[in-house]
C-alpha cells in the first residue's frame, strides 16, 4: 500500500513528523492541524510527550477536513494504566512503539467524545519468552489451541475452553499467572502441527520460544508440572476427543478433526495475555465524521477510522475483524469527506 500510495501524485508522504493538536477556525471548525517536522521519536518518552521537544513546528491547512487514522495506545504506558489498573507498565503489547494516546488526546481536548475507553484487548496466546507479537502466536493458536490444550503449571490441569474468546480466555490467564508469574503452558502433538501451516513451527523452534519434546514426561519435568497430573489431564482430554464431548469446560470438539495429544513429539511453550487493541476511542457517526461530547453532532472538518475510534466492535473485537475499522470507515470518511 505505500509503494502505491508514493505513485500517486495527489498524496505526500512525510516521515518524521508528528501531530499536536488541532487548528480552530473562527467557525468551530477544524481546519488543519500543528505538527513538528523532523522529530525524532523515543520509545521510552512515549506517553510523557512533553518531555520530549524535538523537531520544528509547522502548521498543515486542510481544505476539506482532518482524517484522524492513529491507531490505538496499548503501548502509551501512563494512559493504559490509567484506564485499567491490571496494566502494569512492564506489561508487553503485541504492537508497534508508536501506539501512544497523543492523537487520541488531542482529539479529546477539543470535544470529541470518548467512548469504551478503558476496555483493553489482550491477545491470550502471547509467549513472555519474547518481546511483542514474537513468532510463537500462530503456532500456539492454531495447533496447541484448536487441537491441543493449555494448563495451569501448578497443577498439571487444563483451566479454560482452549478455543474461548479473548476476553474469557484472558481473564482464566490472568487468574492462573497471578503475582508470581505462573505462566501456563500451551502444549500439541506431531499431529497438530502437521495440521497446521509449517512455517508457524519453523521459527519457533529455531528460537526455541517453542520447544520439543518426546515424551510427556520429559515435557513435565522440563515445565516442573506434575508426571501425573499432567498424564491424567492429557487422558482425560483425549477422551473427551473421541467421545466428542468436553464435559469439563466445552471445547468444541467438532474443530479437533479427531486430533488429540497422544503422538510424538510433542510441542509446548509458555503463554500470557499481552494487550493487543484499545477498543476504545472517540465517537462516530455512521459517516465517519467524529461527534462532539457536548453537542452531540459532528465536529466540522473532524473525521475518524480504524482504532483511534471506539463503539464499533464493543468490549472484544472478534480475531481478524479489525478491518471494519480501518478499511470500511476510511473509505466511508473518504467519500463523506
């Protein structure tokens, strides 16, 4: 898209410059924005902008209105903390170190309506054995999770639906790992990750964020998990595959393809919840136009799409559907605008 984006003669790209805040006219209306060019970004500043005062301020008219497309904050520190006090500032996203609050709060300060601001999304099959998104998720999603299971370390016990939301998926994690960071361990057989995209394994195991083992004792002892415990645990799972039932926290097992934890070599990792997307942002109109929280109509030249916005999707988005957010309301803003 920006390869595309550079060939077309009515768009300028510039790098290095960052949006501060909005231009009022005399009517209310936004007609521009003051930004700083050559500004040199710094991770560690990101949610105490003012600290950092680098590069030069200019200002940007707009002659038909201002496109708010900033993304979320899972990464600005301070105001995720503040809008759910379980975040800590250790805690990792799965996102890009630009992914502050600055555009969102300029937004605020001139009217704009927050809506479901302090609903986080975590992203339950995080590994903290690496930073970010890392290269272990779609392995443990789509093989430990669909055909395998997770469990608590302390008691060798699955402690969730593998194939749950986020949301409740998040909330069993958060109880499991509790202060002394008990992270559970996701685990598959040969068969699993035969069913899924080889290239989710081949990383990994390279890096060994997801390990090998050929047998599950050795897979126990590796994890300090109970022989036993972890064996029933395994037994009782299989049993409900072939029975197609699971009666202790209802996987649904039509998805399994008959796949169970039962052929060498087994896989395994450790996950945790890392925050993924902020539901929340301002409000918008079906148009994309952004709503002002006294009035309750639009701002005049003010516009949103994407996750900077809030309401679309509720408390958790449903994997992959983040593209109602960005595609469909940028083009509805384009062609309002």
């Amino acid at each position: 898209m920006l390869k595309a984006l550079k060939g077309m003669k009515n768009v300028t790209i510039m790098n290095r410059t960052k949006m501060d805040s909005f231009v009022i006219d005399d009517t209310g209306r936004v007609a521009g924005i003051a930004a700083r060019t050559k500004y040199s970004f710094n991770s560690k500043l990101a949610s105490d902008d003012a600290e950092n005062t680098s590069g030069e301020q200019k200002f940007f008219g707009a002659k038909r209105g201002v496109m708010l497309a900033a993304g979320g904050f899972s990464r600005d520190t301070w105001f995720r903390q503040m809008q759910d006090p379980r975040v800590q500032p250790t805690m990792d996203s799965t996102n890009q170190p630009g992914a502050t609050a600055g555009a969102l709060t300029a937004a605020l300060n001139i009217g704009a309506a927050p809506i479901q601001i302090s609903w986080l999304q975590f992203l339950p099959s995080c590994n903290p054995d690496e930073p970010g998104y890392g290269i272990s998720a779609n392995f443990i999603e789509h093989a430990c999770y669909r055909y395998g299971i997770i469990v608590n370390p302390k008691t060798g016990k699955r402690f969730v639906n593998e194939l749950a939301g986020r949301q409740p998926k998040t909330e069993a994690m958060f109880a499991v790992i509790g202060k002394d960071e008990n992270y559970p361990v996701a685990i598959g057989d040969s068969a699993a990750a035969k069913a899924v995209n080889p290239a989710f394994l081949t990383a990994p195991l390279e890096k060994k964020t997801v390990k090998v083992f050929n047998s599950i004792d050795e897979l126990a002892d590796f994890y300090k998990i109970d022989r036993k415990a972890l064996r029933d645990t395994i037994e009782q799972y299989n049993a409900a595959v072939k029975s197609g039932k699971d009666e202790a926290f209802g996987k649904p097992m039509n998805v399994t393809n008959g796949i169970d934890v039962s052929k060498p070599p087994f896989y395994a990792g450790r996950v945790c919840p890392k925050i993924h997307h902020t539901m929340g942002g301002v409000l918008i109109s079906p148009k994309g136009e952004v709503i002002h929280m006294r009035t309750h109509k639009p701002i005049p030249g003010l516009y949103a799409g994407g996750e900077v916005t809030g309401g679309v999707h509720g408390a958790s988005r449903l994997g992959t559907v983040g593209i109602i957010d960005a595609l469909t309301f940028g083009m509805v803003a384009g062609e309002t605008i």
